[in-house]
C-alpha cells in the first residue's frame, strides 16, 4: 500500500524563512498548509509555487495570536487532510519598544504570537500525531532574542519560553515517535534585501557573523528540511544555530 503522504502546517509563511520552509517541504513531497495573518495574495502565491511540485497546498488566513483561530486552522487542516504531521511554529512579532514604555496590551500581544501560538497549535495538531506514532514540530527562536534583545524584553522572553517548550515537549512526546526542535537564526537576509543595501543595524549584526554575510531564508529552510525528514528522527529536544558561527 502506498504510504499517505504527510502533511506539515507552517505559520508565517507567507515569505522570508516561513515561505522558503513551506517550498522546501512542498519539493520534499509535503501537502502544505500556508499560514498569514494579513497578506493572503503573498500566501496565495506561495500555495501556487508549492503546488508546482505536485503536492497539495492551501492557505489558512488566521491569527495565531488568538487560541480560537489556532483551533480553527488546524481543525480545518486536518478535515481535509486527515493530520498535521509537521508543525512549523514560524510566525513573531520583534516591535521594538523601551522596556518601561510598553503596555500591558503591547507585552500579552507579543506573547499571543511568539509564544502561546507554539503552544496552542502543538496542543491542537499533537492527538493525530500520536495516533499515526509520528510527528515533527519545529519552533523557531532566534540569536538575538536569545541573546537578550535591547528594547525588545518581550520577544526575548518569548523565545526563551519557545525553548522552554520544545526541550519539555521533546520529552514528553520522543517515546512517541514525535521530534520537537528549535531553529535559532542568525541574521537572514528578507526577501527582496540581498541586493539592497544595509542598514546600520544590518551591517552590525553581520560584523558578528564569522561568515562575513546575512543567511538566507533558504539555508535556514535547509534544517527546517532536515529535521522534519526520516534521517533527522534522532534529532530530538536540540535549539540548532543556524547564524554563520556568531557565539551566542
């Protein structure tokens, strides 16, 4: 019998890293489901591209700050494909803000969307996961955020809490046959900027990269790719650093 091909749910993927994950497990063979919160011809773009490798793609427009949209949208993924077998937790807010500054409304809205999305979706797609005894979720933190982000307290302590999450998750679910990783990038180049040129806090972030260069959405996608594959199944519970040999 033919092995039913799977099915990977990626927020934010409507360009830069999310959309080059999404085309990446699209070539791969994946069904994709193509996550935005507000521009649905990008999404609509992707699902195109991601279509040309002969899978299928839809687009699920939502809030994946808000636990009813997240239910939503993989309620509906899984009606019409039976599981989400791969979660990509992609989608962050950075706003820059002073520390004393910020509301309470500003700190809970980026907690929603950096954080409790990762916890929501993985508590939505996780049941049909451990039925099929298989599953990927890859969250994504970040150098920076890791680091300690001036001005930008509550994306650090966000993606300090994504961490948190994938090591406990990993734990929990690896008897299961379910991985749980995070991918932290270093400085990536968004879609449109490798030909322009940088910004001074840009150009800082690169003088920390041994590479000399910004990655691209492509090389992060690349163990996005490797993670959610049957050779990355021993890869379980691991923050991988994907940012050119900066220290963090």
């Amino acid at each position: 019998m033919t092995q039913q091909r799977r099915t990977a749910f990626i927020t934010g993927a409507g360009r830069n890293i999310g959309r080059a994950v999404a085309l990446g497990l699209a070539e791969d063979g994946f069904n994709v489901v193509i996550n935005g919160s507000a521009d649905r011809a990008a999404c609509d773009a992707v699902a195109e591209a991601a279509r040309g490798f002969g899978v299928d793609a839809v687009v699920a427009m939502g809030d994946v700050g808000s636990l009813a949209e997240c239910d939503r949208m993989a309620a509906d993924a899984i009606a019409r494909f039976g599981a989400v077998d791969v979660l990509v937790n992609n989608a962050a807010l950075r706003p820059a803000k002073s520390f004393l500054e910020m509301t309470e409304a500003e700190w809970r809205r980026v907690m929603a969307v950096d954080l409790d999305a990762a916890v929501w979706l993985s508590r939505a797609c996780l049941p049909k996961m451990l039925e099929r005894g298989w599953g990927r979720i890859v969250n994504f933190t970040g150098m920076n955020a890791m680091q300690g982000y001036g001005g930008r307290a509550p994306v650090s302590v966000a993606k300090h809490g994504v961490h948190g999450l994938t090591k406990a998750l990993s734990k929990e679910f690896g008897p299961k046959g379910i991985t749980v990783n995070a991918i932290s990038p270093g400085p990536i180049a968004a879609d449109g900027e490798a030909d322009v040129p940088m910004t001074a806090y840009r150009a800082a972030a690169v003088a920390k990269v041994p590479a000399g260069r910004e990655g691209t959405p492509a090389e992060v996608a690349a163990i996005a790719r490797m993670l959610v594959s049957d050779g990355g199944a021993y890869v379980n519970g691991q923050m991988l650093q994907v940012n050119g040999g900066a220290q963090t």
